[in-house]
C-alpha cells in the first residue's frame, strides 16, 4: 500500500494513502473521514424528508387529498421504523432538550406512533401531534447541521489564514538574537495545514484556560512562548510526522493568527519585536523552544495528543505571580471549566449508560482505561501524583486535564468512538472529583462510587477481557496486578497544603 507523506487528511491528519487518492482529490479528506462525511449527509437527508412526512396528513385536511385509511397505517410504520432508527443512531449523542436525551425522545415518539398497539386518537388530535412532530425533525436537522459546521470551524480558521498568509514576505532574520527559520523547499498546502494542526490543538487546550481580562495574551511574554514553542517543534519533528519540507514560515503565521486571534498579538508583530532589544519576549521564546524540546523527548516513547502539557499554562501562571495577579486565577480556571461543561450533568448521564452495559463489556472498558491510564502516566511522569497524592501546586496539571479530556471525549463521541470516549469519560469524572472534593462531596462520593461499581462488576470477566485485548508479548499477570492496586486515593485523601 503506497502513502504519500505529502498530503494529510484535513479532518483526521493521517497520511493519504493510494486507497485515499479519489476521495482526496474530492474533498481533501481520508477515505474513512469521507464515508463518514457521507453518512451524516445521508442521514441528515433522511431527516428532512422524513420531517415533510408528518406534514402531509395536515395539508390533507386543507387540500383533501383524499387519503385513505392505509396511508396513515403506512405512516404509522415508517413513524415507527425511522424514530426507532433515529433512537438507536443517536443512543451516544450528548444532545438533550429538557434534560432528556435526544436518543429516548425519539424512542418515545416511535412508541406514540407503533402500529403493534396503537394510540387511538382523533384526527383533530392528531394534526397537531403531526405537526408538531414534523417541527421538532426540522428543528434537529438544523442542529445537526449546526454542529458539523461547530465541528469544522478550527479546520477553515487554519486553511483560510493559510490562504491569507500564504504570500507573506518573510522577514530577514539573519541580524537578530532569534534564530532564523531556514527556508524549504515549497510543500503541499495540506503538510503546512497538517504541520499547524499539530502545534495549534494543544495551544488552544491549554489558551482555554487562560482569563483573558489578565492581559497576558496580549503580552510580548505569550507571544515569544508560543513561537518559541512552534519554532522548536516544527525544526525538529518533521521527520518524526512525516512533515519533511513543510514551509516552515508559513505553518509559523497560521499557528500566530490562529491561536492569537482576538487579541492585540499576531504574525506581523512577531516579526516586529525580532528586530527590537525585548528581554521579556526572548527569554518566553526560549523557554517555549525548551520545553517543544522536552516534549520531543516524550514523544520517543509516546504518541502525540492534543492533551499533551506543553507548559503554556505553567507559563502564564509564573507571568501571573511576578505581577501579582494570581489571586484568582485559580477560581477564574474551575469557573471556565464549569462553563466550559456541566460535570454533575455528565456524570450523571454516563453512570445511567453503565446501566444498560454488560458486566463483560464493562471489563473490556476496564482493560482498556488501564492501558491508557498507564501510557498517559509514562507520558507525564508527575499524573499518577494527581489522582493519589496531589499538591497544591499539581492544580492547574489537574485542569489542564479536565479541559484537554472533554475536548477529546467530543472530538471522539462526534466521530463514533465511543468505547474510547468511554475510559477518558471515566478519567474526567475522577479528575473532575478529586478538584470538587472540597466544595462537593456529593460528586466526589458520586465519581469514586463510579469506580467501584465498574471495578466489581467487571471482575469475573476481567481475565478473559486480558486475554483478548492484550498483545502476546504483554505480561498479562503484571497488568492484571497493575489493574487491580490502582485506586484515586486523592478522592479520599486531603491535598496536603491546601
């Protein structure tokens, strides 16, 4: 199978593939990302059309269409059949209206129309259930589309400051303290895309997390770090993405305009202060060029996430102490957290999923939050301390957590993957505990009894969950051992200091 290391799926970001080439050329996607694209389209087709359905009986009243006593049969049977699809489609969908899931309103609707045992009513109290039916389709036709255009957003911000800068003239560097990017040969727009995506997601994680009223993104200090950061890692991970002759001044723009969109920094004045004497910028610029540097050494023995630290939050926060406005911070960070999502409202919604799950699937789940947990903990050598004996000082690791976890369990629940949504799912809820356990013992009591409740109806089914999702080579005793000492103590156990 040929790849071609120069073009990279706009969606997903793996390497185009022979297989991929058609569907490349069409919409600049994977071949899996376009099948998924036309499955949603798909769907939200039938959704319209199955909406003009249910208008049909009231312009009957209005037309006189004459229609007979099996078209409403008829209507009754696909009104069952596409609510029921809909219900069984939607079954991992985060939408609600009125606290209740999307999933069981549809299937409370496919049971109002069932022709098994049918609800008889009078045509006059039907029109309006009809239209209102035919309402309520349209109205979730139009957030699906919605949040497919939600989903897209950062991708089109990223190709369209691509555009914008693509012809910048760049700046001779030579003479300045900052080192100068070297020039290469011009790519393919979509390794510059691919090439930005990888620095820009983790900044906006962590960027999600700053209050904007402090200043700091507004700073010289920010925007040294941040491109100290892209410099590094851009100069010295090409080969390890497959990123060789990315255009390295241009993915540099994209990432400055993206990430500092809305405030007074940008690419131009990044360009300016190469040219000044700013002793504030170049020791931020070098302490982001240390730490790309740091990250790298990470990824020689893990993979690359968006919810890697990258220590821009660690960075803001010292930027914050030397100008004494840390007071706070700290309460400014869970208040974005909370806006950000509603945590008692999640937790709730997945414990009562767990209901309908199977103890051997539960075990499954198990085996799988274990291997994540333990290649997360390798990734960041200080995450075990968060959830068995955190400090003080391991508060922001834990909301950069929280933040960087949600992100990626909607990215994951929007793509259909839902058993991997599932174990950071559960990861969240006892980060999420373990920073409320002061301020609410019920959802802390409530995330620790999550645990416990997988942990034990998943124990007579662990071994075989071991045996089928572990490599031959993986000591299967150790990870079982591993599996079962493992406990979030800190849900229990006070932070010291606090």
């Amino acid at each position: 199978m040929n790849i071609d290391k120069s073009q990279r799926c706009l969606r997903c970001q793996i390497e185009i593939y022979s297989e991929d080439k058609p569907f490349f050329r069409d919409k600049n996607l994977c071949k899996s990302c376009y099948e998924n694209d036309v499955t949603d389209q798909n769907i939200n087709l039938f959704v319209l059309c199955f909406a003009v359905l249910f208008f049909i009986p009231p312009a009957d009243l209005i037309f006189d269409f004459g229609l007979e006593y099996g078209f409403f049969m008829l209507l009754r049977v696909a009104a069952f059949t596409g609510f029921a699809y809909l219900a069984y489609k939607n079954i991992y969908s985060q939408f609600k209206i009125a606290d209740l899931n999307i999933s069981i309103i549809f299937g409370g609707i496919a049971i109002l129309y069932n022709p098994f045992f049918p609800i008889e009513l009078t045509r006059f109290i039907w029109t309006p259930i009809n239209i209102g039916t035919g309402v309520f389709l349209l109205g979730f036709f139009n957030q699906q589309r919605v949040m497919r255009q939600f989903i897209t957003d950062t991708e089109i911000q990223i190709k369209n400051t691509t555009d914008k800068h693509k012809n910048i003239p760049k700046n001779n560097l030579e003479d300045t303290k900052a080192r100068p990017l070297e020039p290469e040969p011009k790519p393919e727009k979509e390794n510059v895309l691919g090439a930005a995506k990888l620095i820009i997601d983790p900044l906006l994680v962590e960027k999600s997390l700053m209050e904007p009223t402090t200043g700091y993104l507004d700073s010289d200090e920010a925007l040294g770090f941040v491109a100290g950061f892209s410099d590094g890692f851009l100069q010295s991970s090409a080969k390890h993405f497959g990123l060789e002759g990315t255009d390295e001044d241009l993915a540099m723009v994209t990432i400055l305009e993206v990430v500092f969109e809305g405030t007074d920094n940008s690419a131009d004045r990044f360009y300016e202060l190469q040219t000044e004497d700013n002793e504030g910028f170049f020791a931020a610029q070098m302490q982001g060029g240390e730490q790309a540097f740091a990250l790298l050494d990470k990824l020689k023995t893990a993979s690359f996430s968006k919810d890697m630290q990258i220590g821009w939050l660690k960075e803001y926060n010292h930027w914050l102490d030397k100008r004494g406005k840390t007071e706070n911070s700290s309460k400014w960070q869970i208040s974005a957290l909370e806006n950000l999502f509603e945590p008692v409202e999640m937790l709730i919604d997945f414990v009562k999923r767990l209901d309908h799950v199977g103890d051997e699937e539960l075990a499954a789940l198990m085996v799988w939050t274990t291997k994540e947990r333990l290649k997360f903990f390798e990734m960041s050598p200080d995450a075990h301390l968060w959830f068995s004996e955190p400090k003080k000082e391991h508060l922001e690791d834990l909301l950069n957590y929280q933040s960087a976890s949600y992100v990626k369990i909607k990215a994951l629940q929007s793509s259909g993957k839902t058993m991997e949504a599932s174990f950071h799912m559960i990861m969240l809820h006892l980060a999420t505990g373990i920073l409320h356990r002061r301020t609410d013992h019920a959802f802390s009591e409530a995330a620790i009894n999550m645990w416990i409740t997988i942990r034990e109806r998943s124990r007579n089914h662990i071994a075989d969950a071991i045996e089928r999702h572990l490599e031959e080579h993986e000591d299967k005793d150790a990870f079982l051992a591993e599996l079962y000492s493992w406990q979030p103590k800190a849900l229990l156990d006070p932070i010291e200091d606090e």
